[in-house]
C-alpha cells in the first residue's frame, strides 16, 4: 500500500471541484505532486510586502494594509468600482498601490481602513502606476487569531490568476491532515539521511507546508534541495551507464587516411585545446562504446574544426558523419565552410576530385526537390560521408548506409527526442558529440548536460583580433545615434562590413514568433526582469533598413535586411552577397548570433541592446573581428545609466570571458524572482534548486548518486528513487532540461 498513497488521485481526497481547479491551473493530478508543490516564499504576518518592488505582469501574492476604499457608479455601463488603497510600511508613501474591485460589493463591506489583507492577483499598469484588478484576498486582522498561529509564516505557493495562493495552501493542508505521511515512500536512502542529519520525510512536509516558524521550513528545503539533486543526479548517472553498456561501432580510422591528408594540408597548426580535444575524441571514437561528449568554446575557438577531424576519423573508418545545425542559415554555412575548408577532399569520386575523397551533402527542408531526391540518395548509399542539415535531417525519409557519428551544433536549441530520433537511424548507437559556444558554469553543465562528458576549448587561435565592446548611452547623449553611423561609414570607409542588428523584425509583432524553421530568430531572449512589457518600442529591421538608407552618412551604401520571414532563397541571397562583401550594412535580427561567419565584418551595432539577454549579446559580438581584423561592438540602449537592464551591457562591456559572463547572466536573472517573479506558471523541474548556489549540494548528490547506480544500476534497491525519476522525468521535462 506504500506508493499507492501518494498516486491517490486528488479527487478522491479534495472533491471534484478542488481537485479540478488544481489538475487545471498547475497540472498536479495526485497526492504526492501536490505535496511536492512547494512554497515559493513564506510571508511573515507581522510585515507588509514592499509594494515598490513588485514585479510587473506577474501574479504576486502580498500582505497590506488598507488606506481607503471608495466606491463610485460607472458612467458608461451599469455597476460600481471600489478603488481600495493600500500600503505598506514605507515612511515616503511610495509604496502603495490602488486596487480596483467591480461590482466589489464584499470588498466595500469588508476591507476597511486600518485593516490588514493578503492580497493576490496580477500586476497592471494604469495611469502610470501600478494596479491590482480585481484581485483575491483574505483579511488578516481577522478576529480570534491565536498568538501561535500569528508566529507562523503564510507560506506563497506559485499562482495563478485563477487560484490563489491560499486556495493551494487549503487544499494542501487538507492532504496533510487526512494523508498517512508515514507511509510515504522516501527516495532518500536512509543511510545519507542519517549522514546528513536530514529530517524525516513526514515531518518535512509538515514544516515545508505548515511551518511553526522560518527555522522549520528553512530544514525542510534543506533535505527536499537535497532530494531534488539526489533524483535529477541519479536520472544522468543511469543514463550515463546506459549508454557506457551500449555497444557501438570502433572508428578507429586510418594511419594515411583523409584525415592525415587534411592534417598534412591544414594551413595552420591547431591550438593547444584542440589537441587535446582531438585526442580525446579520437580515444573515444575508436572505443567500442558510444561517445557522449559536449564540446564548449567559445564563438571561433575552433570547434567545428575539432568536429570535421572527427567526422573524417569516421569516414576512414568506413562510417558516415551528420552534422544537425538550428537553422537553415547555419547549416548552409557550415556546407560551404566545410566544403571550402575540405578542398579537393570533400569531392571523392568526382571529375577532378581526390581519389580517396568523399562527398558532402546539404539536407534542408525548403530545397527544391531534386536536390532533395539527390542528397538522399548520396546519404542513404553511403557515398555522402558528410550530410549537413537542420531537423529535416530527422524526418522519416532520411537513411544512412552507416551512421557513426552526429555532430549537434548548438545543443541548446535541440531537444534530447530530436537527438534520440537521430540516432535511431543508426543501425548500433552512433557516437555524439554536442557543440555549444554557449559558456556553461560547472555545476550547470553537470545539471542540465550531465549526461555528457565535457571538453573545453579554452584558447582562441592565434591572430584572432580583440573586440572592444562600448555601452552607447542615448539618455545621456542623444547626438550618439548619428555618430553611430557615422562611424558605421569610416569602418566601410575602411574596406569593412557592419552588422546592425535589431530586437525585432516589423510591424507585426508576435509574427516572428512563428517563423518556425528559425528558431534563433524569435526575438530577444533577455531573462530581463522587465522583459519588455513596459511599453518602449523597440528598434525594428525594417524600419531601420529604411531609416539607414535616408542616412547621409551612409548614402551610397548598400544596406541590406536579413530575417527568419525572408523566404530561404532570398536569406540565402543575402547572405552570401555580404559574405562577399557586396552588402556594406547588414541589418538582421539574432539570425547572426550564431555561427555566422564574415572575416571582413569589424562593427556591429546593437540597437536596443538592452532588450537581450547577456549570453545573446556575447555570442552576437562574436561575429566582429574573426578575420584577424580588431572588431568593435557597439551596445545602444535608451534606458538610462544605473538602469538594471543597463547593468548587463556593462557586465558585456567589461570582459569578453564568457565564462565569466555566464555566471553574471545566471546571477542578474534571479533577480527577477526576489519578490515573486516567476510565481505564475504550473511546475518548473526545478523547484528549489538553484544550480550556482547549491554547487555543494550538486556535487554531493552527484557523488551519492555515482555510488548508488554503480551498486545497483537499475535501482533494485531504491524503488522510492527510481519512482521519483520517473514522476519528475518525463520526456516533456527531459527537453526543457535539454535546453537549459
Ligand atoms: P567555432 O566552430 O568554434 O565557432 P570554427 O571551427 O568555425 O570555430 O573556427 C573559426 C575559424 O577559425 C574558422 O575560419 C577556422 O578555419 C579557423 N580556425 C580554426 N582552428 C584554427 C587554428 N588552430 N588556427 C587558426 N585558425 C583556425
Ligand atoms: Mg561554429
């Protein structure tokens, strides 16, 4: 009877009308899923909520005090409106906020001045100020409230609109009282409870829930962080000896094969990492489990070279090689770049090719179908030993004669079932190998990638330029925004390009949202705490194209707009008439943050700068001063200085070490869940872990988790932590875990 406790549907439980509200608003369907519904925050009954700081647009749940309560008929339709006023604790008077209740009848009758409410609902903006509409409350004040119950903490449960806080707290602690807590199968084993001195699993949903006071639910995170760690930890390491049984193909290569003929004409010589690296993923190819490795650098550390040695390691060995790109853009770069790097090479068994050569093929979903028919042919009778492609690469249609190796280019935009799908077409496990220039913090890499093993290149090659990165403040210097272009013209004066790149592409937002085979084009991704909804309008590709081509500074100048609503032919057009350098100015949205790469391109400006997000704006810069040439990146922003949003391209101004950035990015984003950001939305897998804080305990479940699954690698003995991975891994969360 242990498990089927906490797999009771809610309904049985609460009725069909709670248990309904919560199946609707969080996705929780059971016992144990509610009672791991954790609070966000507690709030303390003795102190108001600074109103200053709430977040705009979220749900927010607060406690204040009420100033005044007005009521008034509507002029234009039949009914009333209370205006409540509340405030907190705020000597300035700046923190209070004007509540609008319709027809709020109880709220007229009941909230009176002097009075002390939890409110919740979502944050507007009227009138310049902030609004709660029509929000739930409770009064606190209430009569008869004993001093023990006044000690506890209100425990804040994320929110929504429709069920507020304390109707999650109701049906919670009905759980609490009616569930044999008990019997609840704990996926701690008791051995590392004991270590630990962690609480008991009954008790900590006691004090998680319902606490006496901050130190009880203070010890109930500690052991449910813990346990959070222990399942996600232990969820890679079986994966991780999953695929370590696995029997793939050795590819072993050739001792005078393509590769040491590529290696014998490589114009330079390969940097210290990539040495190591290549070992490395040589060691691995020729072993005869799977390779699963992630490979960071940084944008031009020469990853994709790593990659292609790889890949010919492979065709040596009688095997084929898929590079995945996100995009349609990328992938055809990384065709005509490798084609080029290649030479004579990449043409086996072609008029004037090499005679051991072999063959590279472009897969994408828009070619026209002959080219498609031709490509596949070449994929599936192994005469392609490279096939470059987006996710067209995953449909149906495409077989391999002997897929041995995929090479994913920018991981974070695949989910593991397209990468699961890919690997289906093999006929034994291929090798992987994972490329993202997105610098990734330790313990983030050993969370969200730990099912991968992880190279570093940590050097750029030599002769790569600096970049200099400057912050354009408008609000201070209006007259910078013409000097902008001004300088746009020396650079192409010069004999160099410049990008522009802009935060949105026209008119119709939302649009670019669905230009779907895209998905590096869906605007900016800032992790702001403003994120954009305060009514700035933002620089458009467009406009600004236009705008540019009536700039004096720029008369005479080909100015050119680059777009995920472009069709593919017209993108492609584009882009190779500035890799040729017939476009001077190139004004795109985030299509160049990735993999683009222009040598002659020294000048980017980035307008709106502040409306992405700082690793966004790391890789974009990346794409000036790849040609030996210093390039210069130009961060324009209206806000003003001191601004928070500001605060990121300072952070990007002042290094160019993305790691560095990395972790500033992951610290500026939590301030956006001081004061309850993020209390909206159902589960996050997540809940109490917060991977740059926690490192220890990371590192501490990971080493428990190592142990336990070389004991025991299907959890034999641990049902209760082998239930836990299934509940919280679901493919649906696997992906969002994917994507970082
Ligand atoms: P990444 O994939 O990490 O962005 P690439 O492999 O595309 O980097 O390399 C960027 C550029 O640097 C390419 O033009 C490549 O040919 C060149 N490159 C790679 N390795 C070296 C090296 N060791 N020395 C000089 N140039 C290199
Ligand atoms: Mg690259």
């Amino acid at each position: 009877m242990r498990t089927t406790e906490s797999q009771l549907p809610l309904e049985r439980l609460l009725g069909k009308a709670s248990a309904g509200a919560i199946e609707k608003n969080l996705g929780l369907g059971t016992v144990g899923e509610l009672l791991l519904y954790f609070p966000r925050r507690y709030l303390n009954r003795g102190e108001l909520t600074p109103i200053n700081g709430l977040p705009f647009d979220e749900e927010v749940t607060l406690i204040a005090r009420v100033v005044s309560v007005n009521s008034r008929r509507m002029r234009q339709r039949k009914g009333s409106i209370t205006d409540v006023v509340v405030a907190d604790d705020s000597a300035s008077g700046a923190g209070s906020l004007k509540i609008s209740f319709f027809n709020g009848w109880r709220a007229e009758k009941e909230l009176r001045p002097g009075l002390r409410a939890m409110f919740s609902g979502k944050v507007g903006f009227f009138n310049r100020a902030l609004t709660l509409t029509n929000p739930d409350y409770v009064l606190i004040d209430a009569d008869g409230v004993d001093a023990e119950l006044a000690k506890a903490p209100i425990p804040v449960y994320p929110a929504t609109a429709k069920l507020p806080s304390w109707k999650i707290g109701n049906a919670v602690a009905a759980l609490l009282d009616a569930v044999e807590l008990d019997d609840f199968p704990d996926p701690v084993p008791q051995e590392t409870s004991r270590r630990e001195g962690f609480i008991g699993l009954p008790e900590a949903f006691r004090m998680i829930h319902r606490p006496a006071d901050a130190g009880q639910w203070q010890q109930a995170r500690e052991r449910f962080r813990y346990q959070e760690a222990l399942v996600l930890q232990t969820a890679l390491a079986r994966r991780r000896a999953q695929t370590a049984a696995q029997q793939a193909v050795s590819r072993p290569g050739l001792e005078h094969g393509l590769l040491a003929e590529f290696d014998a004409a490589l114009p330079f010589t390969l940097t210290g990492g990539q040495q190591t690296v290549g070992r490395e993923l040589a060691g691995e190819l020729a072993a005869e489990s799977p390779m699963h490795r992630l490979l960071q650098g940084e944008v031009g550390s020469g990853k994709t070279l790593v990659a292609l040695r790889a890949m010919l390691q492979v065709i040596d060995s009688g095997g084929q090689a898929a590079l995945l790109a996100p995009t349609e853009v990328l992938a055809s770069q990384h065709y005509q770049s490798i084609r080029r790097t290649l030479g004579p090479l990449a043409e086996g068994g072609m008029l004037g090719g090499h005679e051991s050569g072999t063959q590279v093929v472009l897969l994408t979903g828009t070619m026209p179908a002959a080219a498609k028919k031709e490509a596949l042919l070449a994929a599936a009778s192994g005469q392609a030993g490279i096939v470059i492609g987006t996710h067209a690469l995953l449909s149906d249609q495409v077989q391999f004669f002997d897929l041995g190796l995929i090479v994913v280019d920018e991981q974070h935009r695949f989910g593991v079932e397209q990468r699961d799908a890919l690997r289906a077409k093999a006929a034994h496990p291929p090798h992987l190998l994972v490329m993202t220039a997105t610098p990734i913090p330790r313990t983030v890499a050993m969370t969200v990638f730990g099912d991968l093993e992880t190279s570093v290149l940590r050097e750029l090659p030599a002769g790569r330029a600096p970049i200099s990165t400057f912050v354009v403040g408008l609000a201070e210097n209006p007259a910078w925004f013409s000097r902008l272009w001004q300088r746009s013209r020396e650079e192409i004066e010069a004999g160099h390009q410049v990008y522009v790149v802009c935060p949105r592409i026209g008119e119709t937002e939302g649009a670019e949202s669905s230009s779907g085979d895209e998905p590096d084009d869906s605007g900016p991704d800032t992790g702001a705490p403003d994120g954009g909804e305060d009514g700035r309008s933002m620089a458009s590709v467009l406009e600004v194209v236009e705008q540019l081509r009536q700039e004096p500074a720029l008369s005479g100048c080909r100015i050119e707009a680059l777009h995920g609503r472009l069709d593919p032919a017209e993108k492609s057009r584009v882009m190779a008439d500035f890799a040729a350098g017939s476009i001077q100015v190139l004004v795109s949205t985030t299509v160049v943050e990735v993999g683009v790469d222009v040598h002659n391109a020294t000048l980017m400006v980035i307008l709106d700068a502040d409306r992405f997000g700082i690793s966004q704006l790391h890789q974009l810069r990346g794409r000036v001063g790849r040609g030996g040439l210093p390039g210069t990146a130009l961060l324009v922003t209206e806000l003003e200085p001191g601004h928070p949003s500001r605060r990121r391209l300072d952070a990007v101004a002042a290094t160019t070490d993305g790691f560095e950035l990395s972790q500033e990015d992951l610290k500026l984003r939590r301030e956006g869940d001081i004061l309850g950001a993020n209390q909206s939305g159902g589960r996050s897998t997540l809940r109490l872990l917060r991977v740059l804080e926690h490192e220890s305990v990371i590192e501490m479940a990971r080493a428990d988790a190592n142990r336990i699954i070389a004991a025991d690698p299907e959890l034999a003995a641990h049902p209760a932590l082998r239930e836990a991975i299934d509940a919280s891994l679901n493919p649906e969360k696997e992906a969002f875990l994917e994507r970082g």
